[in-house]
C-alpha cells in the first residue's frame, strides 16, 4: 500500500489559491460549509503567517523522515507541504536544512501532524510550519512511506493538489475541484461582513441586526 | 434550569478593578488565599495584557454561540465576558464580529473555556482573549443557555458581577464581597515584596531573609 | 531517600559548555546519538533564549517550592536550576523573586517539568524558563526534598553537574564527562551541514546529496 | 480560607438517596436539566457499582491527604467522601487502609479528583471509587485543608450535604434542596421510558415515536 | 453540505464480512498493509466483544445526537453504526434506548468517536460499543447533520458499506471492494502464524525462525 | 550509543524477587521512601495480575520492535520485559506471538511505554502487561535499539537486573542492590499496618491511632 509516488498531480489556480490566502482559515472553512478543518493541535511555529498552496502529501512512518527528500523533489513553486504520520508521533521530522531545500524549490510551509524543530531558524528565514509539536527528537531514514496519496492530517482528508490555507487559526483544506466555488462564496461572505462590522462597532446589536429576539423568546429564553 | 439571563446585576468599584488589574494574576491569587485561579489551560491569545473588569457569565451549550450575542446587550462598560460550555469543547465560539460588537460595549476582554477564532484580527484590535484553544471551528444559534447565572468555568466558580483578573500567567476571579479586602491584602504583599525583592537582588539568601534553616535541619535536611 | 543537598558538585568546562550554547538543541542531540532530549511539553516561556549552563538539580514534593530556596544557595555562577517534582505537579513553583535571587548568584535559567508563574516578569528581566505549564498556583514549604542528586525530569536523567542547553526546540542534557567530546562532534556536524546548505539552497536535492534513489528503489519505492 | 471543618451538615431525606441510586446517572443528569455531572476524567476502579450518599467534601493540597482523617471523623453512615485538590493531582490519597476506616463509620464509597491506590485491595472489599487516576503514589500530612466548605470537583460545584450518585457512567451531584423533585423527575421519566423502550424493541423507529420526520425535513434533511 | 441521507448504500458480502470478525484487528490492520486503523482512545466499553459488520456512518454536530434516530432506520441486519462528531466532543450520544431501536433494526454495534451512556445496561443487553469516552452528558436535537457519507472516525476514512471490524484491540476499517482480498491475506497469515507459534512455544527463537542475526549484526548490533 | 545488548546481568535473589511480589507497589513504593514508581498511565491489560521479575531493558526505536526478538533470547526464568521506545510512541510492538516466546522463555509479563495488541490473547494466555496503550498499530524491525541498558521507562530509570513489581496499582522498580532491604522495610510496614487495620474496623480513628488533633490545631484547623 505504501511506497507510492504519484507525479503529475494537477493544481488549483494560481490566482484562486492566493484569493484565497486573502480570505483566511475561519472564513473559508464557514465559507464552504463547515469542512475541512484540521484539528486544533495544529499551530504555528511563529505568529502572523498566512499561507495558501496546494498540498504535496506524504504518509511516514513514525520517526522516519525520508520521504521528506522525496517528496521535496515533487514541489512545484507555490506548493505546501503535508506530512501525516501513520501513527501518533510527535518526533522532529523537519529542520532548517529541509527547509532551505523545500523554499529553493518554491515551497510556501510545511503542515506536520507531528514535530518540527530548528524553529529558530525556521523563523529567521521565514519559513512557515503548522505542526503538533516543536520536539528536537531525531528520525532515521529506513522505511519507505508514499508521497501525493491521499492522508488523514490532524482529522481532515487531504488529497494531493488539494488547496491548503493555513494562518494563526490553524489550518483548512479546500478540494481542488471547489476551490473556485468557495473562494466566490467566501470573498462575498466577506462583503457581507464588512457592513455588519461597521454596524456592530457603531453599537448596534447582533440580537437586533440578526433579527434574533423573536426566536429566542420561542425558545424559552427568559429575561429576569 | 437554562434558558435565563439575569439583569441588574452588581459590580465592584471600578477603582478596586482597576487596583486589582495592576496587582496580577499570580499576586491576587496569593493575597486572598490561593484560591480563585482557573485551570492552566487557559492561555491568552497574545503576550502582554493585563485586564480586571466585571464577569458577564454565559452558559453556553458545546459547538453554539448563541448566547454570546444575548451576552452582549448585557456589558456594561469595564465588564470581561466569561464563556463556560456545559459540556468540553473546543470550537471557535468567538471573532473579530463579536469582539467589534463587545468592544462597542465597553467590553475589556473574554474568558472562555473553548475556542477562539480571527486571532491576528483580534490580537491587531488589542482585544485579549483567554481561552482553552485556538480553533476555527464554526458554532451555530439553535440552543438557548444562560447569561449571568453561576458557571464553573475551568475549574473555577464565577457568578456575575465578580472581579476577574487575567495576564500572562493566566485567570483569577475574586469575589465581588471580597474585591475591596483582597485589593488592600495585595497591596500590602506587593510592598513587602519590594523589599525583600532588594534584599535578594543584592544576593541575600531566602534561606536567611525567611529564618529557613532552623527549621529544615528539624525537617532533616542533610547537607553531603 | 530525599532530605540531602549534594555540595562540591564538579561542572564542564566553561568554555565547553559556552560552546555547547552555540550549537543548539537539536544539533547536540544528533552529535550525541540522539539521547539526552526532555519531552516535548517542556517549552520556553518566551522565544529567542538560548542557554548552557551546569545543572543544579532539584527534587521537589508536587506543590512544595522550600527546596528552590535551598537550591540557590548551592548555585555557582553559569548554573541552571532543574527541578523535577516527585509526582506530576503543574503549581507555579517559581516566580520573579526568586528569579531575582538566583540570578543574583549568577543563574542562567531555570528547567522545570512544573508550573511557573510571574512570567510578564520574567520576561522583562530575560530570566529564561523553560516549563510544562505557566500557571499562578501557589505552593507551600513544608517537605524537604533533595538538591543535587540525580533527578528524572522529563523523561531524561539529569545529574548535578551535567550540562543542560534549552533554546526554542526544548531542551537537552549532555553528561558532564562526554560534554567536549560532544562539543567536538556538534561542530565537526555544524561544518558538514553548512556545505549541504549551500547545495541544498541552490536547489540540489538530497535525494542526490545523500544518495538515495538507489536505496528507495531497493525498498521498493515506485513512482507512477 | 483553608483550616476549616464544618460539622453539623444538613443531608438529605435517606429514602430519597436510595431512589436516586435506583434512577442512576444518566437519568438523573436529565431529569435535572443535564447539570450537576462531573468530568469524563471520574472512572470507577472496578465496574457494576452504583451508589448514592450525601457528601462529605474535602478541599486538600497537591500530595496532602491529611485532611481525609478529619474528614472520615465526620461521616454519617450513608456518606460519601468527595475529595478536590487544589491544584491538579493524581497522587494516591487513599488506599485499603483508609477505606478500612471510613466503611467503619458507614461511609459508601469515594469520589476524588486525584489518584486512588489498592485498588485491588478495595474491589475486595466492595468499596467503591470514582477517580481520575490509580497511582500508588504516596502523599504527605504536613498542610492544613478544608472540610466540608463547598468544593469544585471535576468541574462540578459540590457542597456537603449534596447528595452524590455515581455508577459505570460517572458522578452526578444533586442539589440537597433539589434531591426530592429530582427524584420524582427521574421517576417519570424511567416511566415514560420503559413504554418507548417496549415500542422501540418492537421495531418502531424514534422518527416516528417522537415525530421527528417534519421537523427534521424543515431543517432541510434531504435523502438521496 | 450536511442534510444529506444517501440511501442504497452496498454492502460487502455476509460470509466475507464474518470472517474478518474471525480475524481480528490487529491480523486484518497486518493483512491489509497496516492501514485503516482508528487511533487508540477508540476503547471497548466491556471487555471480550469481537464483532465485524457494515459501516452505517453518521457526521452529527458535537453535542447533538438527532442523526442517531435518522441513521438507524438506514441500518440493515449486521450493520454497525460509526459516528463521527463535526468537532471534538465527548458528550454521551447514545444509550440503552437507542441501543434497544438500533438492535431491533439487527444493529450489530457502534463506534463513536464521542461518549456514551448507560454503559451498565448496554453491557447487560450485550450491545457492544467502542468510544473516545464514557460520559453521561446530555445531547440535544436541533441541527441536521448526514448520514452515509464518507466521514473521518478517529483517524480513519470511513465510507458507508465498508467493513468495520471491532475488537479489544481496537477498531479497523476495511474497504467494501477489499474485503474478499484482505480476508484472503489475513486467512494466509494466520495460517502462517500457526506454525510459527508451535516453534515459538517450543523454545525456538524469533532471531533464528526469521533468520535475523546476520542483518542485525549488518546494522552493527554489537553483544557485550 | 544504541546497538549494544548487554548479557551476563546480575539478579536479584529469587526468594527476594518473590516476597516482592507479595509486597505490592504501593507498599514498596513507600518502603523504599516514595521513589521508583512509574507514572499513572501504565496500566494492566487485564486486572487481577501481581508479579515481580528481574528487568530486561529494551530501549526501542519509535514503531520498531525489532529488539524485542533479541531480548527474548536474554530472559532467564522469571524476568520480565521492560521496554521504552526513545520517542513517544503508542505502537503495538507486542502481541500474542511475542508473549509465546517469550513465555517459553519463562518471562513473566511485559512493561512497556507504548502500545500492545492482541490483547485478548494475552488475557486468556494469563500474559500480563503493563502498557501506555492498546493498539494494534504495526511496527517495522528496520532499526537497532540496545538490550539491557539503562532506560527511563514513564519516567523511571531502570537497569538491567533491577526488580520490577507490578499489580493493578501500576509498576515500580526497586534498585537490584536494595532488593533485600527493600522487602524488610516492606514486611515491618505490612506487620504494622494489621494492627492499624484492625483498629480502624473497630471504628477507632487515624486521628487518634497517629495522635494528630494536636498537630492539626497548632497548623490552625478550626471546627466550626
């Protein structure tokens, strides 16, 4: 079952990923119903960085990191990558020699459902990491794993070429074949936003923007 | 039981809050007794803030946030909200929406036992938040629960109107009764810190500031 | 068993151990053969620190801090406090006085699988520490328990005198008796890496850096 | 605040106990409103128990189990003792000698939000506890605790004199003044059950039972 | 993209499916190539249950059980129920009442990554469940979620009409269109493991019956 | 560092192993002054079992099991098996063909800070095991660990040699050279505690039994 490398994985487009970036992790996943969220022990490395790219997968072994060089060879500039262990391990797969050979091959971050380490480094040079643990423990290199099959990370099913959109949020999945479609129904999620902000910030209620009195009272609520 | 939102509620002098916002977390905790702290896993969203304000409280069902906007028709300005789920759970229950309309209200911060969402916008607006994860999960408005009845909320008995105190060691509540007596028993701790702060800058040893030797040689303290 | 405080207790070299800092955490734990390293739990209270220094070691009833007391005294400039707790214990056991007095006697930080408290503070003064929580909670000096004997403190053993180095990644220890020996092999490590960098940075990959592809092949990775 | 021993404790009527032991945890959570259990963490030591007393509430330090001979003083046959540490603990406060003791003065079992020891001893002997934790680790009798003051225990607010119910579900806590109209709530609704039950057996579904089939299709169920 | 109900769902053949139960967890998880495995807090709630059946798969809303009354009218005889909450979540969805409906419909189990309760009485009934908690929590019926969609259990891809097959071990998933083939490998392998545990038992070692020395000594395994 | 198996290992004396196990944990954990214990989340696969053994230490790469077969070939009669893998690590190293071996070997049970399976097996075998984990999750046997070394098994160090104690309380470890004087202390405290046992059925109190009001009033309790 393992022991794949799949090649020509087909991308989202280029503008729709960035559009994408743009809107963000919670937006997006409200914007396509809910899904794709990975779970909460996801987060980043250092705060501020919001990325979006399509996902290069990789399954690994716990403590094994070889097919990180794999699969870095497998990038293509604008790409993320996403490692998912087959069983919990929080081991230190990725460190700033992997990551200075991930960026010069236009790699945008890592998402790891294990450890990284040398975050130092890794924010020195910028290089984004969403991952369930900063653990220096060292990985061999003896067991083969698969690149760009389809892995579970954190909770969420991640297919090769699928868009990743991560931030200080944590981290969505958004199909390839819906990125278009979501990205439309979260920039006019955002729109619609916009106004009730400057309604709320001008002290205006949600009870009463929302309309929602009449349902609550319904409901029981009680006001005493 | 739930389904009630209780008005008029009493708070503290506001010159006490603010006495008790200068003391900290960690001193409050010690002045009235080590008692009051919630539990370690409530981290706040940014370093360095420091707030003391009147608890809203909200019962909330887990995965709904509808009681958030019930919650804020009833801030008045200087207040913290204080979200407790009924059961554990993790999901966004608030962003930057909510806190635009909370802040519109004079609200100084939030303390949920669950998740928070739109961090970098709520760390950009310097609106703080404590809380039990970061998680874009997406809540819903179906369930009624309670606004300013007594919740337990991480592991700490908050009733309405009580002071709370967070900062970058974490969460405390005071006693609305008590807030006065507790501000004057800090205030005296933080003056004979000061002094002993000197002392030990000066590299006295605690051993010899607080008389510690005799009373270790009885304990049996053995030095090899 | 507990009730004794090792005196004499014989450090590294200074400039050993100075240079120990300077290789990092993940690099000594690969030139060391991948032993030594704490958990992952054990994370520093603000980024950016990076310390060696020699370990005074505490054992420490859970909720009892008299020992820290004790310990500072036994503290020679370049030393860092390691505290494990006799059972799992989250309590604040350290707070900004006493970082005050240990850093009167010239210590370099503190490790502790514990709680500490006071951190705003701690932060401001650049006393680093490295914790398994940050939590108020208060603590009480009633038990003795011992100071430089050897301790397990989060999943390593650590003797009075061994070298201990804490960065962003966590924290390692280095045998005082093999701490040249791994000096010698984290540099010979770092002179190695910078080359692969260069190439790696260029865009070679380590698939052809290390040699890989035939290797991959023989464990039978296959590329569709 | 700690120091205090409260006697004199009001409990509830001894036959409406036993009911609630009849009606058990899941029902009684429900038949209150779903308030008053306590966290998932409380697990029985051994399966098939299923108790209900008054409780007699112990506050008591991390690692201290002084306070439980004071508190074992105070049992009235039909007790249960309640024991909350202040800071998270899993120590083993209490062990076959312990339970010796409190079975002779009546009491029914043991709910402790720390660590129990024996426990092979104690399934001997029937005696029955819900904790978070089995720890032969042991503990101190150095620090001063409470007695029957009003506790949180696993997230539940506890006062002596509450009627606690436990089983292989978990731990409820009834309201003294509540156990009454508790128990009749739980009556009709183990009677309204036990005819659902026979429908459901015979291969009805809830959907039609309960008329759940419009609603639900409101809601927009659609099936495909 | 919830409110969905797929009907007609196809199941794998009734005689391969019994004898994946007869293999177990760990012989299939080995058999299909050490995947489909749901993480390990998935725990029985009583001990000696082996079943195998056909995914009836539920996404619900965490603390929100009404999907459970849609699901088990899909269930045909010998299909197993697995619920899958939309956030983390460990209230208890189900008990005896629905245990007694979903039997009548010739349920043969559920595996949720959530809670449930009555666990006495769905022991006594011999209804086995395997779940992340145990926890009486009350759930509510106020939002639509799907049933017989593809869903992320514990780790695990799960589409409706795969096998699941559940032990004390734990829980595996096997794909429909794989089930013949991996029944087939996991009847090799145990066949194989026969002979094995006859030499095994007679004193021969794993070192020799495998033939691992020289490879061990290869990787420089060095005895002392 | 690793690759290394340590033979010709010093016992404890078998008469001494014995009364160990008579013993207990929790009483040797308090005999040998409150040290040696392994921590909480080591449980027993099944309840009922007590025994002791002389370790044989594995430390074991993340998800490889390869150096159990070579540890089994180093068990005399009467050892047990004490594994821990150098990063955490849930996988099921061991199962029913392993505990064959190494039954035939005339091993006793297993110790192990990770996972196991086939645990149903096991039980009917009357194989015992002490795991951080169920879970049937393979391993592979690609990298060498060492035999017999020093380990930190859930935060213990054992030796090779040390006696291992385990029952339904958990597992600790008494150092090889204390054995003897370990299972004397042990044996004074099981005499002295039949007395005490006797007079707290008979309804005397541990306050008087150990004279504590006195010491209780001078640290301040107060009935009231």
């Amino acid at each position: 079952m393992s022991g794949v490398v799949v090649q020509n994985v087909a991308r989202a487009d280029a503008g729709v990923i960035d559009g994408l970036a743009r809107a963000g992790v919670a937006t997006l996943h409200e914007a396509q119903g809910r899904k794709g969220l990975l779970a909460a022990c996801m987060r980043p490395i250092y705060a501020g960085a919001r990325i979006a790219g399509s996902a290069v997968t990789i399954s690994a072994p716990p403590g094994d990191n070889w097919m990180l060089h794999v699969a870095i060879e497998q990038i293509e500039a604008g790409d993320i990558l996403v490692l998912a262990p087959t069983s919990p391990c929080e081991d230190g797969y990725f460190g700033d020699l992997l990551a200075t050979s991930a960026r010069a091959r236009g790699c945008r971050g890592l998402v790891i459902e294990a450890g990284v380490r040398d975050v130092r480094d890794l924010t020195e040079m910028g290089f984004p990491v969403w991952s369930k643990a900063v653990f220096a423990q060292g990985t061999v290199k003896e067991t083969v794993g698969s690149v760009n099959v389809p892995v579970v990370c954190a909770g969420a099913c991640v297919e090769a070429g699928d868009v990743i959109v991560a931030d200080d949020d944590g981290v969505v999945v958004v199909r390839r074949a819906e990125a278009a479609e979501v990205l439309a129904a979260a920039e006019r999620r955002i729109a619609g936003e916009e106004a009730k902000r400057e309604r709320l910030a001008a002290g205006e209620l949600g009870l009463d923007i929302y309309d929602m009195r009449g349902r609550l009272a319904e409901k029981g609520l009680k006001y005493v």
